[in-house]
C-alpha cells in the first residue's frame, strides 16, 4: 500500500481532499518568548490550521547584546569571558575556537600538554553539552527521568572544570598560548573512572529512550532536513551528520590533536525504522558522539606528556594587521570566528558565525504540514542555545 | 586549513563573468592571517551563481566590516565535499556608506536569507530582492546601526530612556576612565 511513510515525501494533511473542504481560517500563534520548549527566549510566529502548522515564523533577539560590538573595546585577553556567554552550555569550545584564531594570527606554539588537556577538555565539555540536549530532548517529548539521569553525570564534569578554572558554566580556563592552569594526575584518574562509568550509563539511556516505544514514534519521520537542504542553508554538526553526510571539521580539516586521535565520525544511518534527516537521527548522531568522545578522552589520558602548560605570549597582545576566518566543531556545529586586526590592542571586527543561528532560519523549511506537537520536536532536535543565536 | 588555489580561483570566475574584476587580496607584508577574493560589488550575483555551478556549495557567513572610506561584505564560502573540501573568502567593498546597496543571493543560497539580514541589521548594507528585508537581532523600529564605528545609541526607544542613570554601572566607569588616565600618564612619562 502506497501510504505517505514508504512515498518518502513529507506528510503534508493541509493538502488532502478532506481537509481542503474543511480549510478555515488560520489561527496565529505566538510560541514564546517564555516558553519551556523553546529552549530559551526564542519567539516563533506560528500561523495553524487547526493541530497543523502552516507557517512558522521565528522572531529572535531576544537575548541580544551585542557581544560583538563590546569585543571592539576590549583587549584579546578581556573578549575570552565575552566568548563564553555565547554558548553557555559549551563555553570551552567557544573559547577554544577564539583562542585558535588570536593564536594563527600570532604565529603563538601551544606546548604538547597544553593541547592534550584542551582536547580532554573540549571532548568533556561536549560530552556535558550532548548530556544537556538529551536531557532537555526527553523532557519536552515528555519523558522527565532522562533529564536528572542527564544532569547527575553532567555534574561530575561541571565539579572537575570547577576544580580546574574556578567556575561552574562560563570558564575563562582556555587562554592564549595555552591553558590556565595544570590539571593534577589525581583529577586524570577522576576523568578514567567517570569514563568507565558513562559508558554504563550510556547503555542505560540507549534502552531507557532511544529504544524507547514511545519516543521513536514521536521523532521518527519527523522534521526532515535533507541533504540539499543542510547544504543550502549551511547546516553543519549534528543537523549535518544526521542527514548521513560524514562531514566532521575533526576529520576534514584537523587542528589541534585530532588528527593524531583515532574515532569515528557517527552519521545518521536511518537504522530502527528512522529515515535518514529526521529528529531521530539528529538524536542518535549526539548519543553515539559521546561514545566516541569517550573513545578520545581515553586515548588523551594514556598519551598525556608533561611539561608547560602556557606557551610565550607577550604581555601586551597587539595583533597583525589582517583578517582570518576560524571554524571549529563545537557540540552543536561549526563554530566560526571572523577577526578583522588592524594592528591596535583590540580588535577592529569580530564577528561569530553561530551554527545555531543557521539551524534556527531552517525551521520555517521543516515547518509547514508539521502538527504542532512535531514541531515542538523539530525544535528541540536541532539543540539550539538562544545565547549564541542572538550573541 | 581547507585552503584553496585562490589564484585559480578568481582567474576562473574572470573567465566567467566579465565584470567581476576579481583580484586576489593578501595580507600586507608585515600582517597576518588570510588571503581572499576582492570582486566588484555590482558582479556579486553573477559570480555566486558561477560558485554555485562550479561545486561550493555552502555559504556559511556574511560578515559586513565597517572601514573609514568604505562597507566590507565578506561571503565565507565552502565546498563541503569530502573528496575535495575547501573554503575562502569572497570580498566586496561599498564607497557610499550613505546609501550602501548590494544585490541579494538568497534566490541561490537560501543561507544568505538571515545573514542579509543580519548584515543589514548590525550594518547597515541594504540587499536589493531580498524576500524579507527586515532587522533580525534589534527591534523593527530601531534607529541606525550598531556595528557601523560612528554609531550612537539613540536616547530614547518608543518614550522609554534606552541606558537610565539608575541602571549604569557608574563604579566600572569611574575606574575604565581611572584606568586610561593612567596610562595616559604612564605613556607621557615613558615619552619624556
């Protein structure tokens, strides 16, 4: 039977001949600002026909201060706390990709050590960030365990990187030439026993929700973002590999240690009845990186060199003149800086190029012909943080 | 990282489209950093849609840079392309910071809706054809552009007072304007 689940078109009810007898007026909608499944203070305009979406309009800035224009009268050191209260759920990868970007301008050498920690850091970090979009992912489909079984593992890397820098959520830990401070072997061997207990854990949620009856019912097939269409709209990360294209910068382009470290890179492969693209896959990309973030975290631990921790930088930064463009693969995509020097202490432009920014101007696509509910899952899918869209 | 021949490059979109005049720009000789494509601004969609037949496939970024004579628009292309990926620069500049005016791509790389967006919200470049040409980050109704280096902010927003005495940090002022006499003086004296 030729049913729209095997056509591989989307499910579109506006357009059947029953509804169109029935088609009304449409019903606008506001779904935010103060709304638990927007995941912050993102408003979206939602024009409904009846339970179906017909457009979606997302209306951001809301959280909009400027950070941009605040880094023009700061000097390089000052802007790296500014950085993290973009993406407060991965300040250590935000940091690190502003980091990169002063340091390729400066021609400065990170010490070996340093970089190993970086990644251990970066790797925890995201691990911490994956915690939080399953958490907050199970909670708006409406499953509530998952969330505190998310947040008891994800405050054990929240007490070691308070340990480390002295801060629980924004960190200023990854500095210019390095890092901060050292990490002790006692904190290492914290990191192997944390390691060896996720992995359990991981089994855990794999049949507490991913194998879940209910839940794969509720995002298989739903909010398909193609291809094409990440191509189109730039989409990268989880939204990217989800639709099945082995695109990770870690791979493609390595900086740091990656390209010494062995791991895989995790696609949406359509397996336990998804389709390859929908709110499922995106789920299971995130579930299966931690896996191998676990992988890389245990090859850092038995590699760690000693030595310096912060390279020579001088006291007084002042850039080049000139311009790059840095990316790197943060939790939720490609994180981009663009820093535009001419040659004074503080930078003459900065501009960041958000992943969540680009996977939010997505939703008006995925929308149309979506019931309500599904678009709710569509948005929690993309795991956006209302503070890098808006910066 | 992910570099690509740029010299080819813009000798192919030359060979494309006429009008583009696209040179490649370095870094000055003691700078740093990236080197990118300079074309001219009344080309850029001719040469995106060249781009787009010949295999980059993603644009990631429009960032607008405010200069003393001239508006910057830099596209921050990619070929996602696992066998052959890459990624530059493509740079168009704007002399009339009156009435900047560029035309819009988002009819071949829907990316460019919200980044057109975003770059006439924060600079003030207005992109002809645009299907949604409003602000995205501040309000519809907020004047001038923040990003822009002469920029003000305006003394009031719909009869409310945008920064009210009560609510400034009068204390981190006093010791920034401490902080730079100091090092005012602490220069004069290195001088002498």
């Amino acid at each position: 039977m030729q049913t729209w689940e095997n056509s591989g078109e989307k499910f579109n009810p506006t357009q059947t001949a029953e509804t169109e007898k029935l088609k009304s007026e449409l019903l606008t909608l506001n779904m935010g600002p103060q709304h638990p499944a927007t995941h912050g203070v993102l408003r979206v305009e939602i024009k409904t026909d009846s339970e179906v979406v017909a457009h979606a309009i997302p209306h951001i800035g809301y959280l909009h201060r400027c950070m941009e224009k605040h880094s023009e009268n700061l000097d390089y050191r000052g802007i790296i706390p500014f950085v993290d209260r973009m993406d407060y759920l991965a300040a250590m990868n935000q940091e690190h990709t502003y980091v990169m970007a002063v340091e390729s301008m400066l021609g400065t050498e990170v010490p070996r050590r340093a970089e190993y920690i970086r990644v251990l850091i970066l790797e925890l970090q995201r691990i911490a960030s994956h915690l939080m979009a399953f958490g907050t992912y199970a909670l708006d489909l409406g499953a509530f365990s998952p969330f505190l079984y998310a947040f008891d593992e994800r405050e054990k890397i929240l007490r070691l990187f308070e340990e480390l820098s002295g801060a629980r959520l924004l960190y200023n830990y990854i500095w210019i030439g390095g890092v901060w401070n050292d990490i002790t072997s006692a904190q290492l061997y914290r990191v192997k026993e944390f390691c060896d207990h996720f992995e359990e854990e991981l089994k855990k949620y794999d049949t507490l929700v991913s194998q879940n009856k209910i839940f794969r019912e509720r995002t298989r097939h739903v909010g398909i973002m193609d291809e094409q269409m990440c191509y189109a709209y730039g989409a990268t990360g989880p939204v990217l590999r989800g639709a099945g294209v082995k695109w990770d910068l870690r791979k493609v382009a390595p900086y740091s240690l990656y390209g010494e470290l062995d791991f895989d890179v995790p696609v949406g492969d359509g397996d336990r009845d998804a389709m390859i693209g929908d709110c499922y896959s995106r789920y299971i990309v995130r579930m299966k990186e931690m896996t191998e973030s676990v992988k890389i975290i245990r090859q850092i631990l038995d590699g760690i060199e000693s030595g310096p921790v912060i390279g020579k930088v001088p006291k007084v930064i002042k850039l080049p003149k000139g311009e790059v463009y840095m990316r790197t693969e943060c939790p939720r995509g490609e994180l981009g800086i663009h820093l535009v020097s001419d040659g004074g202490k503080t930078p003459y432009r900065l501009k960041v190029k958000s992943p969540c920014f680009t996977h939010t101007s997505m939703l008006p696509e995925i929308a149309p012909g979506q019931l309500i509910a599904d678009f709710v899952a569509s948005i929690g899918s993309i795991d956006i943080v209302l503070g890098e869209v808006d910066r | 990282m992910l570099s690509m021949d740029l010299e080819k490059l813009s000798s192919d979109i030359n060979a494309k489209v006429s009008s583009a005049n696209a040179k490649v720009v370095k870094p000055e000789e003691d700078g740093a950093g990236d080197s990118s494509i300079l074309i001219e601004a009344s080309s850029i969609k001719e040469v995106a849609q060249a781009l787009l037949d010949s295999g980059v496939n993603v644009l990631q970024v429009i960032s607008g840079v405010d200069y003393p004579d001239y508006l910057e628009v830099n596209y921050m292309f990619a070929k996602f392309d696992l066998a052959n990926p890459g990624q530059f620069t493509l740079k168009l500049r704007v002399p009339d910071k009156a009435n900047p005016s560029v035309e819009s791509i988002t009819s071949l790389y829907p990316a460019a809706n919200w980044q057109e967006r975003e770059c006439y919200d924060m600079i003030g470049v207005t992109f002809n054809n645009h299907p949604d040409h409003r602000r995205i980050l501040c309000p519809d109704d907020w004047e001038g552009f923040p990003l822009r280096k002469d920029y003000k902010v305006q003394d009031y927003y719909r009869g409310m007072v945008v920064n009210p005495d009560e609510k400034m940090n009068w204390a981190d002022r006093e010791f920034a304007k401490r902080q730079e006499e100091i090092s005012k003086a602490q220069q004069e004296k290195s001088q002498d």
